[in-house]
C-alpha cells in the first residue's frame, strides 16, 4: 500500500556550476542560468509504501508525514533562493534531478527505515521528476 | 501495455474504531472522527496491465471496465455514508488505506486473473493512495 | 482589480427539508437526499475586488484574508456535517447555492464594505456555484 | 464573444520597497520579502472581448495573439529576476497586482482598441489575480 | 446566484470555408484546416444565473440542466465530426468562437428565458471561449 | 532518476479496422467508430529513467527530450487524421494502445539505449494509457 502527501514550495534558483564560467553555464543552460535567478512553484508528492497498521488503518499517519515533509522541505526551501540561501545547494547545482535528490535523503532520514520512500517533483507543470534511491 | 479507466464518487465517512470510546478515536484521527461524519469527493483510478489484444486493438475495453466500476463501486458507494450504509466497513475503519483495499477487493473479483490491478484513490487533492495486491 | 484565495474544506450533508417527509425529500433531491448522508471536497475562491493600495501594491493582504476564510469558513464547515453542526444549516437546506449564499453573508461582514466579494465553490468537478450578492 | 490564450513564465522576485529598510520590508512582506529572492510558475490567461469577425469566423486569431504575448510578456518576464533584470519594476514593488497591472498596460499598447482586455494571472494555485483596467 | 454544469464532447473538425479554396484555407487556417480534419476534447461549461428557488435551495436543478445538455450539445456533437456530420456547421465554419456561439443558441431555446445563460469552451488547456448572448 | 516531459497533440481518428465491415467496426467500437471520425487532445508524458550526469545534474537535456518529441510525434500526429494522414497507422486501429505503442516505438528509436522510456498518453481525462516496452 502506497501512501502520499502533496505540498508546494516556492524558489528562485539558477542552473549554475560555480567552477564553470558564467559563459559556460549560459552556453549548457541558457536562460535557466540567468545570473539574477528565476523561479519556480515546485510541487512535491511524497510516497511512502508500506503495509496497513491495523490498529490505526493507516500505513503512516499522514498528518506526522505532513509534518516531517515542513520540517524537512518547505521550511528549508519554501520562499528561499536556493543557490543562496540553503546549504545543500552550496557545491550542488539545483536542477531538478538534484533537488529531487536532496529532498529524498532529507526525508529518508526521517522517515521509519521500514518503508519505501519516493519523491515526485513538478518543476513546471511539463517537467516532471521523481527519485526512489538507488 | 497499461490501461486505466477514472471515475469519482461522494461519500461521507468518519474514521472510526467501534471497540475504542469516542474519546480514544478523536484522539488518535483527531477532527476525521467527528461523530457527525464529514466527506469527500473520492477519485478513482483503475489501472489493468495486460497484452494488446489483436483482434481489437485494446488491452481491455473500457466501456466494460466502466461498467465493473459502476456495479461494484459507484452503485455501493457513490452518495451513501460509508460507515453506516455499507457493509463492507461494517467493521472495518473507512481510512483510504482501507477504502483502497476493498476497492482492489471488488474489482479483482471481476476481473480476469490475466490482468495486473492497480487502483488509485485521491481523497483530497493533497491526500492520495495506490494499491496493487500483496 | 481583483485578488482571490483558494481554500478546501471537506464537509458531510443531504438535501433535505425537515417540513418534508422523507418519501418528498428523496421524490425531489434523489440521492443527495440519502439519510445517512454523503459528502464533498468543498474547493472555494474568495474574490474581492478593489483599488491597489500604493502603499503596499495589495489590494488586500492574502494573508489577512486567508485568516478570514479560516475563521468564517474553515473553522466552522471543515470536518463536519452542515446539517447536524452547523448552526447556519438548521433552518436552511445545505445546496450549494445556499452554502454559497452563507458563506458569503459570513465573509461580507468581516471584509471592509470599500470592497467587492464574489465566492465561487466547486461542489464536484462538474458542479460549480457563484454568489456576488444581489 | 470572449477569447482566452494561456500562457506561462517563470520569474524570481521579491516584494519589496527600497525606500522602506530590509526590516520594514519583511514586516510588512513576510517571507516574500526574502532579500534573496523566492519565484514561481506564473500562469497568465489573456481575454479578448470582441464580435466574430464574419470573415473568419474569429475573434482575433489566436497565433496572433501569442506572438504578442510573446513579445509583450514571455521575453520581458520569462526566466528572469523581476526586481533587478525588468526596468517595469525598477521602481514598483512587483506584487502580483502589480504585475497584472504591468502586463494589462504592456498589451493594451499592441491590441486594437476595439477590443476590451482582461489579464488573470495565478501566482500559485491558490492566489489569483485579475484585472481589466479602470 | 450563478450555477454550471461541466461536460465534454470530443469531435473532428477542420477550419474551412466552403467559398474558399484549400490554399486559402491553408493560408488563413494554417494546420487547423487539414483536409483530413484533426480533433479535440472540448469542455463546456454551462453557466445559468438566476434567484435561488426558496422551495428547493436550487437555481435550476442540475439533473434537469445535465439532461439538457446531453440533448442539444452531446447528443449532437459528440464523437461526431462538426463540419461532415452536423448540420448546425454547414455553411458555418467550425471556429471555437462559432461553435460557442451555436451551443449558446442551442441551450437558449431549452432554458428559461428568467435565467442568463452563458457558455464557456475550452479547445485545449490553452484556447478558452466564452459567450453570454448580445 | 526519472525525469518527463509533457507535450500535447490534437489528431481526429476512428477505431476501425479496414478488413472488418462498417458494420463490424461500429457492432465492436460504438460511437468510436463514426465513419466520418471525431477527435481528442492527446497529452503525453515521456518518461526517462537514467543516472544524473555528475557534470550537468540532469539526467538528460529536457530541450533535448522535447526537440525528440517534436520531431518524432508533434510534427508528424499533431493536427491530423490519424487514419488518413499517418503511414504508422496504415495498417492499426489507431486505438490508445496502439497510438502508445507506436509513439514508445518512435522515440525508443531516438533515445540512448542507456536509459528506459515510458509513456503515458490521456485519450480523455478518465482514460489514460502506459507503456514501457515489452
């Protein structure tokens, strides 16, 4: 059984490689490395899979995973630049890919090791992503 | 090849446990225990994994996978109260874990054994559930 | 110009007259009269409308109105089932169009008089519902 | 008859006044005054009112309103900062009202007065926007 | 009070004027004037304002205006092609602006003439119509 | 990794296959097989599972991505007659199925081998289709 919660955050960003030139990461990312940033509403779907409790007939109570995913996601990356702002982007260059990973490892360490964990993220209502670890 | 047929229907519910006092269920679900009910507009995919067929070109024809959705879902719970009016949570509490769970139940009863089942549940537009059989 | 706020909130009801039997109810509302109940995901926008203030560049601070809506709305629909504890639905068949029509009496008397309101609610995908007064 | 093109840009920003302190601002603004700047996916719909031109059986060809949009808009706005990169808002604290306003007058300048014009921006799925000049 | 009921109906058209031949149809119509047609997933709502009835807390029961609509809009347009298979489009170039204003005329002469009526289309997710009469 | 991108297509098309009767064709696909066809926005999500490239953080160019389905799907479905106009479907019912497959089959011949392609096509918001290869 598969169990998600949908959340929003908001960021501005750019595509960047600081041992790069600006010339450089314009010529591999055009205008998605723009030197003064863009922005993004960013919605992620977190899934976990696991087996019904059935005390509660939940797999996790989603109110606790609603929790874990503000601690962990929107009050680190929620109206954040993140190439400025945010740690986990300091050496890292936040495409998408990257994003969807660092949100994966910031939940997976919270979350019961018992389960399965994937994160889905709509960077633009076109581009899609999603991580599941290796 | 994977097909999928989406349907919604209306119900109220409450998350309940009839062997724990009033008191222990709102503690545990919190405001989903009103005793009063509350409710929610429920979608439903159903995704049947199978080969093409040949002959037709379909992997199964969704007129009739409609038809085993509306006979056994929408006609049982579409407009009822899913604690009250259905006896498939007469004793068993209607979380979406569990409403997933008899869904898969009512439909794998009606569909070749050939086909993989997978069913998807939104209960709110933030809250959703998959499941696929053991 | 106007500016709106999307809020949900998952209510139980039927449609039903207390000065009408059961058989009349049913004879005119179908389903949505059954006794036990159903219900919906509510999804509401509050529109008000108004001059940009120079100050701030809001019409109105979403934040504020946000704040509104979770006291006038949220806090009193969210989680229950209009007929049996709401006390605005005592007297009052909880339609659509009489939610609407309440809500926006509850929204009009804490939103300054200087603007316009318009609510719009989504009672399923296919049903919608809007009310700017008379 | 009204007609309706859709089309979206992503932009940085922050609210912000730059005759008021970074303290004043975030008072005022909250986390949207992020001096690092935040963003999001703006949705923009553009509404032509006008007759059906008998010849065509349009109201305005709808190409040739997204090239306007294009140029008016998507390569003003898309994938920039709207603080520092547009000279729009070089001196107006770009709210989303603010925005709308910007854009209404932007397409107004290259749309035959014959027509009336409506802007409806979302900045987020929940906070919309509308505007059809004075 | 405003009430709507939302459907869909998915149909083959071309954009065409018989008087005219294919090259100037190409040269005005562009790919949209394929001989060989294309096709879309029109949605339609179907707006009707009017006073809330105090007998039933309706405007206009959507059953009834949901029957309505199947008669003189499914019924006839869907899973047809507009141009070969309805005679409302003729000697009428299938526009989205003259299909509107047809379904508006169709659903007119079946509505209470106490009621406004208005009718929005969308082609696709980014192509919106709307018609309200003169 | 897995990264999508979603584009959109507009085709008219029957079911029929051309060694059975319109009789045949009409008994086993109902209404889909209008003999002068109808039609559908077709949306595609293309799916790619791969390694993030250290060097860019992406998992693949999602330009690049889209300039394959452009070229592959958009220029040769979009604004046609899938029966009349598209050799692929010459000889296939151009049901979902086969259109799945067949666009699977397209873009496998243009994506790196290194990486798996899924692809998931709406017919119509209730009827949605997968396909990953054998």
């Amino acid at each position: 059984m598969k169990v998600c919660r949908r959340e929003t955050f908001n960021s501005a960003h750019r595509l960047f490689r600081s041992d790069w030139s600006n010339e450089k990461n314009e010529e591999v990312f055009g205008k998605c490395s723009n030197p003064n940033f863009h922005g993004h509403n960013y919605v992620l779907e977190t899934w976990i899979e696991g087996d019904i409790d059935p005390e509660t007939g939940y797999v996790i109570d989603l109110k606790l995973l609603k929790q874990i995913i503000k601690s962990e996601v929107s009050d680190k990356f929620d109206h954040t630049n993140l190439n400025l702002d945010c740690k986990e982007f300091e050496n890292l260059n936040p495409t998408a890919e990257n994003i969807s990973f660092v949100i994966w490892n910031l939940l997976r360490a919270k979350i019961d090791s018992k389960f399965n964990l994937t994160v889905k993220l709509w960077e633009t209502e076109n581009n899609i992503f999603e991580y599941s670890g290796n």
